[in-house]
C-alpha cells in the first residue's frame, strides 16, 4: 500500500464539544476514542499522523453560511477531550503534523499536499468530521491528487443521518476502502 497518513479532520470543541459553535456533539465524542488508537497505531507502526484543523479569521464570509465556529487561537478551535491530550504528547513527534485549513477540503489552499508528498505518502486515511462535508470533499482532494483513500467508518461521524451514503459515495466516486 505504500506509505500512509491518517488525517484526523475538523476534531475541534467547536465541532465535538456540547458547547461548540457548530458542534456534532454526541456523535462526534463517540468517535474520540477510534480516532485516538487509530492515531496511536499510526505512530506505533512508523505512519504519518497528521491534524487537518478549519482556521477562521473572526471576519470570515464562511460564517454567512455557518455560525461561528474554529476562529484561530480560541478555545473552539483547539482539539477536543482526549485527542488535545494527544496532540499534546505526541506533537513534536516527527511523524505528527498540523495543517490549518481555510475551507471544507483539507487540500485546499494549505501545504498539505507537500507535507503528504516530502514523505512519499501514498494512501490517505480519513478520520473526523463531517463525513458528508470536510471528510467528503478532503476525500476528493486527495483522489484529485492521486492519493489513495481509506475511509474509517468508526472514526468519522455528521450532523445529518447521511454518515452511511456519503461513505458509499467515497467508495463509488473516489474508490475509497471503507473500513
């Protein structure tokens, strides 16, 4: 399979805690735990792990669309429970990076490709938030640049009941492995 990142999405108090601006809430806290032993395996077996994380500016036209949510360097954009507690351990760690991201595709308009491709990834595993809209569209880019992609089913979790369709939709559109 070549050399894999695990991508741990959006996993911010605003999107995870009860009091988040834009919070999944419960089904995003249960998903916490997955992601963290996902993430330690990772680092165990010498992989990439690497922090896809939304970044706004207080004044940002995304919040015409959403309320506010994951403003840079606030309490709501920091990760959430057990994977800040983590990040906190592991990030010095030279396999573990952090990418700021200004819209839904993690690709989009931040160095990850680059990161991604200084270390011959070749498969990208997708964790996180929302699985119809940044785990979906971070699944595209990834395709889009000629990654492979692994969908965690039990790592990823919405707002909506459309978990289940969208992760068919990796599969069909993007050949994404669900697992």
């Amino acid at each position: 399979m070549g050399n894999e990142a695990l991508l741990i999405i959006d996993m911010s108090n605003d999107f995870i805690h009860d009091k988040g601006g834009l919070t999944v809430g419960e089904k995003g806290q249960s998903v916490v735990s997955n992601i963290v032993s996902l993430a330690n395996s990772f680092l165990n077996e010498g992989k990439e792990v690497v922090i896809c994380m939304d970044a706004h500016e207080k004044e940002d036209s995304h919040f015409e669309l959403w309320p506010v949510h994951n403003v840079k360097g606030t309490w709501g954009q920091e990760l959430y429970g057990d994977l800040h507690q983590w990040y906190e351990v592991n990030k010095t760690h030279k396999l573990v990076s952090y990418v700021p991201k200004p819209e839904y595709d993690a690709f989009f308009q931040t160095n990850l490709e680059e990161v991604l491709k200084s270390r011959n990834v070749e498969t990208v595993h997708l964790s996180g938030v929302c699985t119809d809209i940044c785990d979906f569209l971070t699944a595209y880019g990834a395709y889009a640049r000629g990654f492979k992609t692994v969908a965690h089913r039990s790592c990823m979790a919405t707002f909506t009941d459309h978990h289940d369709v969208f992760l068919e939709q990796m599969q069909t559109i993007f050949k994404t492995e669900i697992r």
